[in-house]
C-alpha cells in the first residue's frame, strides 16, 4: 500500500472541502424490459439440479458418492440486482457505449458475460485518460461494491449515463460513516483497505463537512496495535508507517482515536468483526475508566453474508469427507467460508468444475499462499463411500454449483443422465 501524507510533516489546518454526490442515474428497470432481462439471466445461471437438491433437503447420494449442499449459498438479492441491471442496461441502450467501472462482482462468469454483451471495463483502482474520453452518450454502470466519490463526481462532471446498481448493505455502512463523522467520530473500518467496497466506503467516512476521518484495519494483529495506542499512547509516526495507505488525509493518532466508531466490509467473517468491536471497545473502557461513550458501534455485515456463514456451520456439522467451495478468487465472501472449511476438513477453494481434474487432482487456490495450487484429495480416491459438501459465496451463480455436482459424480463413475434422472 503507498504510504499516505503525513500529517506531522505536512500540516494541513483546512479541512478539504465537502464532496458532492450526484450522479446522473438513470432507470431501466421498466416492466418489459426487465422480463425479457430476468428470462435471459435465468437462462445463464439457473440450475434446475440445484434446485431439485434443495427440495430433497439438500443432498443427493447415488450408489456410494453423496453430495451435501449448504442451506444457503449463491447468488444474493443484492448481486441479483446488480446482473439484472447490467443486462437491462443493454436492452435499454442497444447502441450506446456501455461501460462498467471494475467488476459487477467477483465471479469471472458472469464478468465474463458481460464482455460478451460489448460492456466495456473502466479501471477501478485509478482513474486514468480513458475517464476522461466519456460523453453525455455514454452509459456506466457502478458496481454492487459501489464506486468512491472521486469516481462519481468525475462520472457526473463527463455528464454520463449512470446504472448504480450498489448494494443497499453497502450504502447502509455508508450512511453509518456520515453519521459518525457528523458526530466527531471517527470510522474504523475492519476490511481491505485494497477493495472496491472499502474504497468507496471510506471515501464517504469525510461526511458532508468533509472533516472526518477513517482507519482501516484488517486483522487482529491490527486490531492490537490501535488497542495499545488507544490505551497506552505511543509514536504517531511509526503508527502511520505501520498503516500506510489505511487511513484519512490528515489523520493523526494521537487526536483521531479518541472518539472512535466501527463499521465493516459488508462482507467480512462476522466472528472477526465481532471480536474487532469488542476488543476496541475494552481499549476504550480501559483508557476513559470504564466509560464507552468514545466508542460506537453498529452492525454492518451483510444478511447474505451472515446467511451463508451460518448455514456452512450447520453443514459442518453433518459427516463429510471433503468440501468444496465455489466461487471468484478475489471474492471477500467465499474467501471467509473457505477459513471456515478448513478448521473443520479438507476444503478446497475452486472457480468451477473444471478446477476437479481427476480424482487425483484438484486445482484450488491457497488463502495462505495466495497462490492457485494442485492438490491430491484423498477423499475422492478409491471406491469406497464418499460425502462432498458444497458451499458458495453470494457471487456464485446456480449453474456452476450444477457443473461442480455433475462432475463430482463423473469422476465417481455416474453419468449426468443418472443425475438428472435421480
């Protein structure tokens, strides 16, 4: 991450100028277009396997391979919507240029639909020239993630057409942010300090005056270092160094920690953020004499998120040999299930059906490693019984979850027809 300006080498007494939001949205959502969208999504994503395997309670077994499946997985209201308002943005302005700022969301599939339907990608992590060729003819969409305000206001000073198709959960944190810098307080934001939602997140932490400020930490390691300088004090500058590009213009330890509020990336593991606030909130207790009201909190994790975290629990708690979570690589989300997969068994993190190989092979992407990897599952070896579980983040569609199922019971020896007819 690059190191951020420092405000004890470069004082700065004016505080930035507040930042309008305005973006010129623009609505497809009208009945004959959206029945034509919803037909042709269905078409792409929708798994009837999948929706049959739900109807039996979620598992399928076929001679001695078994397939278990999470209550909840795949494709939430918030991700839905989003597609659904890429596609229409199509059928609605056939002849437009029609671009995309980043990802919809984190599958390649449905990415990848997209580029098939002639919608251009914008650079995400910076504006570049390309922004700057835009017109009042052009069409671009804001990703689930949202987009950060610089971004909006370039949109609407190019006088584009704009689809924001941002997540009401995201656009709750938010206003959540808004509302502590209102107060004084400033945001501590447990996510990515790297990723498209916590960008746009923490540019809204400024609040209509433009005066507050934000810290984004990510881990509990993190989560130490803030608690001992809230409690203990310590060098603001080696602090700065530590979460270089984590935090605000201007933002100063020593005076910025006093009043404190938590929110999160929507789509963090719930247990983490939990212990986040409540070890921030001790810090703050110990330092003020057992008086919390420096430290706010509000509960930001998406109900998807939270949905599908909960339901992988419950399916731990059935017999499995092995599981396989499906989902985009940089999906935040589906990478939280696999941390929850692998204290429990063998868990491999896949894009699709085409990551199983053989039964003697799986390509899968390592978390600690950051890296795709081959692995040899044993699991899936031999001829005895076998029990696959199956998850998903909120990013994945229906139809790759089918091709995952087919292809498990492939390499045990059963057809597809066999499937479909079970």
């Amino acid at each position: 991450m690059s190191q951020a300006a420092n405000p004890r080498e470069t004082p700065s007494p004016v505080a930035p100028a507040p930042r309008a939001e305005k973006p010129l949205r623009v609505n497809v959502r009208t009945p004959e277009v959206m029945e034509r969208v919803q037909a042709e999504v269905e078409e792409h994503y929708r798994s009837l396997i999948v929706e049959k395997i739900r109807a039996r309670g979620g598992s399928l077994t076929i001679g001695d391979t078994r397939v278990r499946l999470a209550k909840q997985f795949g494709f939430c209201y918030g991700v839905e919507r989003a597609i659904d308002l890429a596609y229409a943005s199509r059928r609605v302005f056939p002849e437009n240029r029609i671009f995309l700022i980043g990802e919809i969301i984190h599958n390649p599939e449905v990415n990848r639909q997209l580029r098939e339907m002639n919608i251009e990608t914008l650079p995400w992590k910076e504006m570049d020239a390309q922004y700057d060729t835009l017109t009042g003819d052009d069409v671009v969409i804001v990703p689930a993630f949202g987009a950060p305000l610089d971004f909006m206001e370039k949109l609407d000073e190019r006088g584009c057409k704009v689809v924001d198709t941002t997540c009401g959960d995201v656009m709750k944190v938010w206003r959540r942010v808004r509302s502590y810098a209102g107060d004084g307080v400033t945001s501590i934001i447990h996510g990515k300090a790297k990723h498209e939602e916590t960008r746009a997140t923490a540019s809204r932490a400024a609040g209509k005056s433009g005066a507050g400020h934000y810290l984004i930490i990510l881990t509990l390691e993190d989560t130490e270092i803030v608690c001992d300088f809230i409690r203990n004090g310590g060098d603001p500058d080696a602090f700065l160094e530590r979460f270089g590009g984590a935090y605000s213009e201007g933002f100063d330890p020593a005076r910025h920690l006093r009043r404190v509020g938590v929110a999160n990336q929507t789509t963090m593991l719930k247990s983490e953020t939990e212990e986040i606030q409540n070890r921030i909130r001790r810090a703050i207790a110990d330092r003020d004499g057992g008086d919390e009201t420096n430290f706010q909190v509000f509960d930001t994790i998406c109900g998807a998120t939270q949905e599908r975290q909960d339901a992988l629990f419950d399916l731990l708690g059935e017999p499995m040999d092995m599981l396989l979570v499906v989902g985009g690589y940089n999906s935040s989300n589906t990478s939280h299930l696999v941390e929850i997969g692998e204290k429990a068994l063998p868990t491999f993190f896949i894009r699709g059906a085409s990551c199983l190989k053989s039964l003697e092979e799986v390509l899968h992407f390592d978390l600690h490693r950051a890296e795709e990897v081959t692995s040899y599952p044993k699991a899936l070896l031999g001829d005895g019984p076998v029990t696959v579980g199956i998850t998903a983040g909120a990013s994945c569609p229906s139809n790759l979850i089918e091709n995952t199922v087919l292809k498990i019971f492939a390499l045990r020896g059963v057809s597809a027809e066999r499937v479909h007819a079970a």
